[in-house]
C-alpha cells in the first residue's frame, strides 16, 4: 500500500514559459480563486490482481502491491484566495492525457464555487508526450520548469494519485509546505473524465478499497471499460498520434467492462451523455444508496466551446484553436456544462447532508445489436433532456450524421417547414423552453442560477 516519505516542493514559479501549463484561461480573480503550481516525488507502488483473481464483471477486484518505482509529478492547484469562501471540498482530478498532454476536461462553474480544484499529472503521457510527438509533453514545452518530472510508468498512476489524495486531505501534513494553505478540508473528491474517468474506474475497483484516499468518485463520460491494473513492459504510452485513438475505436470499438464496486463505501456519481451510451449499456448498474448513473440525451462526448465554457489554455499554451480530434462542421451544438454543475452540486449535497442525487430516467436502448430508439426526428428517447433538446430545433446526438462513434457528436437543424409545424411563432417556441427549463430545474438537473443563459443560448 502507499506509504514512505513523498518529497513536497513550491510554489513552483522557475521556467522560460512564465506560467504552469494548463494554467487557468478565465479569470480566476474574478472568481475569488487563486492558483498555484507544487511538485512532489518519492516512490510510487505499482498493483497487480492478486494470484487467482483479475478483472472480474462485478467490480469485486482484489489488488497487491508488486514493486515501487521512483516518479516525480506536479499538482496544478486552484483555491479560493478567501479562506471563508472554501467549501471544504476538494475535487481532485486525474488530468486526461488522451490527445497526448494534460487535459482538465470537464470542468464546470459550480467547481469555481467554493470548491478547491487540484489537477494530478498522474501519467507518463504528460510528461513525456507522444512517442512520435513530444514537444507537448511537459518536459519539451519547459524543460527549465518541468525537467526534473519523470514518471517512469503508468503501473505507478495509481499510487501517484493516490499520494496527491494525501498531500491536499484532511491528514496532511501542514506547514510552510502545504498545497491547500492551510485550508480545512473535509471532503476529497476523484474526478475522472474520458480516458481518465478509465483509469478512474480501476482506481476505484482496485486500489481506493485498500487505500480510501477518497470520499466520492465523479465519472464524466465515461464509456463503462477501466484500463488495465499491470502493463509490466508497456510504459510508454499505448499509441503513438491522436488520430490513432480515433481509428481504434471505430475500426475496434472499445475494450469489455464491468460494473463499478458496489460495496466501496463511498458515493459514486458517472455522469454520461448519449456518446457513451452504446458502449457503456452491457455495464449500466441500477441506482442505489451509493450510486447514482445520469445520462443526457442529445449530447456529446466532446462539447465545442461554447459562450458558457470555461476558457481553454490550448490556444495560449499550445496555439491550438480547436481540439484535434473535432470535426470541421457539423459537431453537437448541445453543452454538458449545465448538467456537470447540477451534478456537482448534487455530489457536494451528498457528501454534505447525505441527500443523494436524484434518479433521472436513460436513454431507451433497445435490440441485439442495441441501438438507441429515436423519435421521428431522430432525437434520442429516454434519458435526461435539456431544454434545447426538450424542445428541440434540430435532430442532435451522440453520434455522427451516419449513425457510427463521433466523440463530438452531430447536429443537423430542422428545416423551415419543420419549425413552423412544432412552433407556429415565436411566442410558442419561448413558452415551451421556458417550461422545459423549469421541468429541469425542478427535477434538479439544471441549476436555477444557470437557467436563464440556457434559455438565452
């Protein structure tokens, strides 16, 4: 299990960039947050399932420590400046590396609402970037700043987070060096989302019913399957370009799953859109008192920025405009920020006065092979719906135009004649979103303070 001495050092202000990577693109000021960047190193263990035991469908994995190996990584620390406006929940998020350098996807406002945010470098992909393409990893962007990190393999990812878990919780060791400055915490929250919701899933099967590093999992989109416990020889990252993720999962589709644990004694809240839907439907589990699946119809996996967004740093830190794996034209126009922030807020509630989150209906699924069952327009049935999709003004999905895996999703607007016959003006059309924004609200997967710039979208 984790233990031994971890090395804590910061804030971190040396480099030729002047600035962390990822570092926050909107205004923290504005928020009342401030945001500093830490080190941290030692040794890491790495797990393997114990003899005669391995990824079982029910989620009862039994894990062993196997070896340690020397890492050094970073914490991206987002804090409110106000000590009284802290929460005391801090969501500790396992930085997607899926398009080759750390990602803090599925950010939402509600998180910039009381909440401490502490983005974890858990892989070796961050580090070092792409085999064929390094020059994102954080060693190439500054090696004045992030020369010393090395994570030698994603076996100690783990343990890596697991130790982050520790140097921001409740039992941490205070002083001069403490990444929270002194706040009281009471709450650490897992959040994964896409690849690291994965890695997430087996942190939660395998390694949190030894370590209980964490007081809640949050999922966002993710597809049902975990990674794997033990690479042993596989260190580097397991594809060499971004467009290689694509191309696996059309032409391969997505390794089997299982169920999340069920007895881990802690809530767990995955949160999807109907890009998963397929995919994570062989492993749906049925709520209970510690487990709670929502599923927005008509949205995607990836989600174009839009004016609701918190602001990327890719453009700054990268000079990339737009994701490398977005379509041209013709993406979801729907956003998952609304409902992250109500699921957010109903985690928060949760683990505050144990109220847990509302059942919400899924997405009707149906047939062998399953497929999801529309409606003549071809919008999804079943499911959480959003006002834009309640009331809908085109045919939006998880999926592209055709029917196959696009992580960001189609929208195709109905033409004139379609509009005219739903909504005979624009008076009907407004009176129809206005109460489907308060049927959101009411059945708590839309925030009051977020409705009315969901209506004016």
């Amino acid at each position: 299990m984790s233990e031994g001495h971890v090395t804590v050092r910061g804030p971190i202000t040396e480099g030729r960039r002047g600035w962390p990577f990822g570092a926050a693109a909107f205004d923290l000021d504005a928020l009342g947050y401030g945001e500093q960047e830490w080190f941290f190193s030692g040794d890491a263990t790495c797990y393997d399932h114990a003899p005669g035991t391995g990824r079982s469908f029910d989620g009862q994995w039994q894990a062993e420590p196997t070896r340690s190996v020397p890492f050094a990584s970073r914490l991206l620390v987002r804090r409110p400046t106000d000590p009284a406006k802290f929460n005391g929940s801090v969501v500790v998020f396992w930085a997607n590396v899926s398009i080759g350098f750390d990602i803090y996807t599925g950010e939402s406002s509600r998180l910039y609402d009381g909440c401490a945010f502490v983005g974890v470098t858990a892989q070796r992909t961050a580090v070092e970037g792409y085999r064929d393409g390094p020059q994102h990893g954080l060693r190439a962007w500054d090696p004045e700043r992030y020369g010393e990190l090395s994570i030698p393999t994603d076996d100690a990812s783990y343990d890596i987070y697991t130790q982050a878990a520790r140097l921001v919780g409740r039992e941490r060791p205070h002083g001069d060096l403490d990444p929270m400055g002194g706040l009281d915490v009471r709450h650490v929250i897992a959040f994964g989302a896409s690849q690291s919701a994965g890695r997430l899933a087996t942190y939660l099967n395998a390694v949190q019913p030894l370590e209980r590093a964490f007081d809640a999992f949050l999922l966002d989109v993710y597809f049902g399957n975990g990674t794997a416990l033990d690479t042993s020889a596989a260190a580097g990252p397991g594809v060499t370009h971004v467009d290689q993720i694509t191309d696996l999962i059309r032409t391969h589709g997505l390794p089997p799953g299982g169920h999340l644990l069920r007895d881990v004694g802690v809530p767990v809240f995955v949160v999807n859109s109907e890009s998963e839907s397929l995919a994570h439907f062989p492993v749906r589990q049925p709520d209970t008192d510690s487990y709670r699946f929502w599923e927005f119809a008509g949205h995607a996996h990836g989600t174009v920025p839009s004016k609701e967004a918190l602001r990327s740093s890719w453009e700054r830190d990268l000079g990339m405009t737009s994701h490398p794996m977005a379509p041209a034209a013709g993406y979801n126009a729907l956003s998952l920020e609304p409902g992250r922030s109500a699921a957010l807020d109903h985690l928060l509630r949760w683990l505050n006065d144990a109220t847990p989150p509302p059942v919400q209906d899924r997405i009707r699924i149906e047939g062998d092979p399953p497929r999801v069952i529309r409606d003549e327009s071809g919008n999804a049935l079943g499911g959480i719906r959003m006002p834009a999709l309640a009331v809908p003004t085109g045919r939006h999905t998880g999926f592209a135009a055709d029917g196959t895996l696009s992580l960001f999703g189609s929208t195709e607007p109905f033409d004139a004649a379609t509009l005219r016959e739903l909504y005979p003006d624009h008076e009907a059309y407004t009176n129809a979103l206005n109460a489907a924004a308060k049927e959101a609200v009411d059945s708590g997967v839309l925030l009051p303070v977020q409705a009315p710039s969901l209506i004016q979208l």
